[in-house]
C-alpha cells in the first residue's frame, strides 16, 4: 500500500467539518459561505436625499426705483372699493433689467425723487409669506391669469402689474398678515394723505367686481390662500424603506411603493433611474404600465398625474445571482418653486417692496434594495428567533453527521 493512500485514509476518519476546512475545494467553500449569508440576510435600504434653499435670482439690492405717472384701476367712485381711486405701477433695476415691484404696506409712501432710490434684501420678512411669494410668482408666469411673464415687458403691462398690486393688499389685509387691519384702521383714522389708501371687511367684493380685473385679482388672491404651503423647499421620499417581495409565476416582484413629494403643487415633472448592472429583464411597473431601464432616466419624464400611482420592481427569478440581485431605483422631482424677496430703505422710512419669480428646483431620492429569498421569522421576540436559528444550525450539522455515517459505516470489530 502507497504512502499517500495511508494518508488519505487518516483523513477521512478525522470530523467531516475539519475536512471541509481543511481539503474542501473553493467552490465549495464559497457555497456554503454565501449559503449561510442568505440565511441571515435582510433586505436593505439606504436613502439619499437633497433639499434646496430659496434661490437668489433677485439682486441682495434694488435700485432707480420709479413709478409710473398714470393712474391705472381708475375707480374715483369708490365703487370698486380700489384705494386712492387708482394705483400707480412702481418699477426697480434687478441686475440692470427693469422689473415690476409691489409695495407691502398699503399705508406707506413709495420713493420718489424726494426718497432715498436704493432697497437693501431683508430677512426680516415682515410680510413676505407663503402665501404672498405664491401670489407674486403665479401673476409673473404663463400659467397665472394674464398668460404671460409681466417681468419681461413691464411698460406693456400696466394694467396687470396694477391689478398684482391690488390683489397682494387685498391677500395681506384678509389674511390679517402681522396684525395688517389693525394697521390699515389707525393709519385711516389718523388722517392725513395715507387716509385714503384704506380698505376694510367690505372691501373684497366690491374689488371684484370691477370689470375684467376683478375676476384676474379674484383668481390671484385664492391662488395664494390655496399654495401657502408652497414655500417650503421641494423633497421627494417612498412610502416603505423595506419593501417585501411575492412570487408571481417566474418572477419576484416587489410591494408596492408610492413616492411623498412635497410640495406637490410645484410639481412639473419626474424622473425615474435603475442602475446599469440590473438582472435581465427588470422592468418597473408604474401604475400598469412596464417600462425597461433603457426606457426609463432622461428618456421618460413623468408628470404630476403619475405621482400618485404605485411603483414595483418586477425581476425574473432565473436571472437573480450574488452579484446581480441589487437594484438602486432613483427618483429625481423638478418644481417650479414659489420664490419671494422682500426689500426695504436702508433707513426704513418709506414703503417695504416686494418681488418673486418662479425658480426651478430639484430634489432627489434613491433606494438601494437587494433582492434576496426572504426567511420566514416567527413573530416572537427576537431571542426566540435567535434561538430557532441556533436549533435549525444543530439539526443541520447532525443530519451531516448521519449521512456521513451512513455513507462511511463503522467497521465491527
């Protein structure tokens, strides 16, 4: 008998563990490696997500302020409940380019050649709320009631910047914004050339009945009750950070998850991305609809009537492996956010001013899940389960030790 062959046969009467150690080959090993991991894996998830601060489109100063010499809104009645019988549009340089602004205090004086021309950005916000940057950004755009961006072409548009005007005081005395009637009252019954820009609880029908603006001011003033949400900065999350899988027939398909976009009314659009290196045959299901990961990023964009629908991740089972069963689902939100900036002298004695525009923002969101077979878990306390793997670990190594045994008999003596 060979030498090797007595070595061999020492070997194999040594404990079935300490040969698999020891002589196993590598492929075995990593077997039972990546078999024992799948036992005590769960599904992952991380969250990455970005918010955005309000946008500095507008100048930290507005200068050559001016106004128009003409009464616009003329109302010398008082029919129409329009302070002063009329309003005069005012104007500022933003970066060299001559932009509409909107006086906040009703009661104050507008610079003039006799006052200081400058207005510095404040943080104070006496004014500026939600509600007030909606206003202002939604009278700039083509989606607002004129149809069109007044900044663009301010002379032409005097009317319009006139009836925004009228709708920021009507919005801030109704609102009651920083105590605004009471102000509006003891500036009124002082007296004095103020007096006359007043307005009171009867003030907001007789405003919009006046003809053809009324109903645009009318239009303005809801749009800012209803988006006094909308300042807040975009923000996109999933309804589940563990979603559950089922089988459907040969694929895994995965619980349904729903995005939390906020603000959803600034909503324009959305993205969705799967990482390059996907099993073959991934598709995402959104609402009813499969789309692959060629058909999804830049070369679809969803739109505000898709954010409510269901999202899955739908993966044939034949192609889930070690290394290709990890999927990063990326969700990007574009929004037009309602900006708004509120200027004042720098020695504060004339009138604060406003001005907004609509800015774009982004938010992003993404989820990494790694797709596994999933163990089932009494629901009992966590060392109960512990314990249960412990068990099932022993019953396993003893039905090894039997078949071992039954393969490799005990020679009688």
């Amino acid at each position: 008998m060979m030498k090797g062959d007595n070595m061999k046969k020492k070997r194999n009467k040594m404990d079935p563990i300490g040969n698999f150690v020891r002589y196993g080959s590598s492929s075995a090993k990593w077997t039972a490696l990546f078999s024992l991991l799948a036992i005590f894996s769960i599904l992952t998830m991380s969250i990455a997500q970005v918010s955005f601060a309000i946008g500095t489109d507008y100048p930290e100063q507005l200068t050559q302020s001016s106004m128009d010499t003409e009464m616009q809104l003329k109302d010398s009645s008082k029919q129409y409940a329009i302070p002063n019988g009329g309003i005069k549009p005012k104007y500022a340089m933003a970066n060299g380019k001559k932009v509409p602004v909107y006086c906040l205090e009703i009661w104050a004086e507008f610079p003039t050649s006799a006052y200081p021309k400058t207005f510095d950005k404040t943080s104070e916000q006496t004014y500026m709320t939600p509600g007030v940057a909606a206003l202002l950004t939604y009278a700039d755009s083509v989606e607002g009631p004129f149809g069109k961006v007044l900044s663009d072409t301010p002379d032409s548009n005097k009317a319009e910047q006139a009836s925004v005007q009228l709708a920021l005081w009507l919005y801030l005395y109704t609102k009651n914004v920083n105590d605004y009637q009471n102000k509006v009252a003891q500036v009124h019954n002082a007296g004095g050339t103020a007096a006359q820009f007043y307005m009171d609880s009867t003030s907001e029908a007789k405003i919009y009945s006046y003809p053809v603006y009324g109903a645009k001011i009318k239009q303005l003033v809801q749009f800012a009750r209803d988006h006094e949400g909308d300042f807040n900065s975009p923000s996109v999350g999933v309804s589940t950070e563990n979603p559950s899988w089922s089988t459907e027939g040969d694929y895994k398909v995965s619980e349904g998850i729903t995005l939390n976009i906020s603000p959803i009314e600034t909503l324009e659009s959305f993205n969705i991305t799967i990482n390059d290196d996907v099993p073959e045959g991934t598709v995402i299901l959104v609402g009813d609809e499969e789309f692959t990961k060629d058909q999804l990023g830049e070369n679809k964009s969803f739109t505000k009537a898709d954010a409510s629908k269901t999202i899955k991740i739908k993966v044939p089972i034949s192609q889930i492996t070690n290394t290709k069963g990890n999927i990063s689902l990326g969700v990007t939100t574009r929004h037009m956010k309602y900006n708004g900036w509120e200027y004042k002298t720098d020695n504060g004695s004339t009138q604060k001013i406003a001005s907004g525009k609509p800015v774009p923002e982004s938010a992003d969101h993404q989820i990494n899940v790694t797709i596994e077979e999933k163990v089932e878990v009494p629901e009992t306390a966590q060392n109960s389960s512990v314990a249960l793997y412990i068990i099932g670990l022993i019953v396993l190594l003893c039905g090894i030790g039997i078949v071992y045994a039954n393969v490799n008999p005990t020679k009688q003596k």
